[in-house]
C-alpha cells in the first residue's frame, strides 16, 4: 500500500501539529499534564515516530507493538501457525453471536491473517470481545437522533475508534480521543489513512476555539484533543464513553479528572475495561473501584470469551488476598474487569 499526495501531506502537518502541542505541555505546570510513571518511558520511546517518513506510515501497524503488544511477526511462520488457530477459533465463536455489520477487519491488510473476506489479529480479537458485550447490552444499536457522540479516553493507534465508528455507522457525529500528544501521533495518522484525511481533526494550540467548534457541530468525524485539554470537553454531552486498558496505566488525580469529567458529561454509559489494581507496573494508581465509587453506579459484565477459572484457583486466589490483607501488605495484580457505568 502506498499513500496518496494528501495522506503523505495531512501526516506531515500531524507531525508539526504533535510538534506544536508539546511545546505547549512543556510550557504547563499541571502535575496532570505530564505523562504517569508509567507512560514516560514508552513516550520517550515513541519519539522517533515524529522522525519517520510518511511514506512508512502506510504500514504504521507495525510500530504499534509499543502501545498494545500486538506484533507483526505472530502472523509470519514460524509463529504464524499458533497464532492462527487461536483466532480462527475465537472469532469463529464471536461472530456466530453478532450481525455481519458488527464483525471486525483490520484495514491494514498486512497485519494478521485471512479469515474469510477478512484481515483480522489478536489486537482485533480484544475489540471483537468488546464489541459483542457492547452489543449483547444493546449499546450500538441505532440512536433515534442519528447523532450519536462516543468519547475514548486513551485511544491508543485508533484501532477501536475506527472499529466503533464502522459498527456505528451513520448514528454517529463524532468520536472524540483523549490520549498524550505522543500517542495521538499514531491515532491521528492511522484514522487519516483509513478513514480519510478530512475525517480527521487534531487539536490546534494556536487555535483551541476551532477545536470547540469541532467538538460542537464541526465536519470532522474524528476529533483528537490532548490530555492536558481535557477542559474543552466540558458542556460536551457523551453518548458512550470508552476505557479499553488505560486508566490502569494512569495516577490517581489523572483518572479522577477523567472520571468526573466523564460524569458531569454522560447521558450514556462508560464501558471500562481495566485491572481495578496495578502495583506490579503502576504504584501512582490504588484501587480503580474506589474512583469509580464516588461518580458511578457501577456493575462488572462478562467479557466474552474469558476462560473459566477452576473453582480451587478462585479459592487459592481468595485465600492469599485475604492473607496479604491481614499483614497490611498491598495485593499486587488483579484480573481484568468489563464495567458499565452510568453517572450517580
């Protein structure tokens, strides 16, 4: 795949627009602003994107391993052939349950592997997993105005919000990214390639009222703003909002901002798909249920395909938390958790 005169010049003028916002966090002395604990390091790795050419963003997905793990090389022999059956099995289960719109295809077709008419990967089977647990709670189903606003906060390569705005379709206006300049970088890129450049806004530091225009009624479907702009949201009403893995990655202020921001916003629900404690990789955070507490009422879903944990690991794992909370020491880990919310 090769990419168009405008493509190549629209990811020029992201990377100067990436350039310009963080000259303006730098300029910040918001705690929040900066990236957590655990972010800075993959930020300070992410720096040579802004040096790429364009012409190598075509195949962008291969750099994206840094944000989701997901690699290129599981769909080459000799690890391909693991990696296939797994998918293969997993999606064929997924799909039995949904309409043929809500299936999932990866539009960079050198990343993964030919299921049907169909590209698909692993990062792809998480989204697919999501998808049939957003549609079993009839959150995609077509809003009556048609006019539909989905706010992601930490969206990553852009990978669910492309996949979120197909299964949408036309009830959707806008889809709006929250994330670090760094990595808006990529989304930016990614949803102007396969969505298409005048899709796509990124937030102007010269210029932050064209932003709220945007936001408001602007042509873009896309609208990509930084963290540290969290605060031209408000007054925005969110029909769905989205946290697919990260808030576990923040600090406890950061996700408090969100959270609340999120509230005072929602007149739909937030789908979160986090481990509620973190400590082995990030100490800033504590437990994600206690923040949700104080804004949301709350309940955990099944995530499809999850596999079943022996009733004698359940107990072993219940029996060591309760021993490290009597000697006052901190659970480390804790499993992933599918939770829909609606503001209190």
């Amino acid at each position: 795949m090769e990419l168009d005169p405008k493509t190549r010049e629209a990811i020029g003028g992201i990377k100067e627009r990436i350039q310009a916002i963080l000259v303006e966090r730098s300029a910040l002395e918001t705690p929040t602003a900066e990236p957590s604990a655990y972010w800075s390091e993959y930020c300070i790795r992410l720096r040579y994107l802004m040096g790429l050419d364009e012409e190598h963003f075509a195949r962008l997905r291969d750099h994206t391993w840094q944000i989701t793990g997901d690699v290129y090389n599981r769909y080459i022999p000799p690890l391909a052939s693991g990696y296939r059956s797994r998918l293969e099995s997993g999606f064929s289960e997924l799909w039995d349950k949904l309409p043929s719109a809500y299936r999932l295809d990866e539009p960079e077709r050198t990343f993964g592997f030919e299921l049907g008419n169909r590209v698909v990967n692993t990062d792809l089977l998480r989204y697919q997993r999501l998808i049939v647990a957003m549609h079993k709670e009839g959150l995609l189903r077509e809003a009556p105005s048609a006019s539909r606003t989905v706010l992601e906060i930490g969206g990553g390569y852009g990978g669910m919000a492309h996949q979120v705005a197909r299964c949408l379709g036309n009830s959707l206006t806008r889809y709006v990214i929250v994330d670090l300049p760094e990595v808006l970088l990529l989304a930016a890129s990614y949803l102007s390639i396969h969505d298409g450049v005048d899709d796509v806004y990124l937030y102007d530091p010269a210029d932050p009222t064209t932003t709220v225009d945007q936001l408001k009624g602007g042509t873009a479907r896309f609208i990509l703003v930084p963290n540290h702009r969290l605060d031209l949201l408000t007054d925005i009403p969110v029909d769905l909002a989205l946290n697919i893995a990260s808030f576990q990655e923040m600090t406890l202020d950061q996700v408090d901002g969100y959270l609340s921001t999120i509230a005072s916003n929602l007149v739909g629900t937030l789908v979160s798909f986090n481990r509620p404690f973190n400590f082995e990789a990030n100490e800033e955070l504590g437990d994600l249920r206690t923040i949700f507490d104080r804004y949301y009422r709350w309940r955990t879903v099944e995530m499809p395909l999850t596999p079943a944990v022996p009733v004698r690991a359940r107990v072993n794992r219940a029996v060591r938390a309760l021993a490290r909370r009597l000697v006052g020491r901190l659970t480390r880990y804790s499993e992933y958790e599918l939770v829909f919310a609606q503001p209190t």
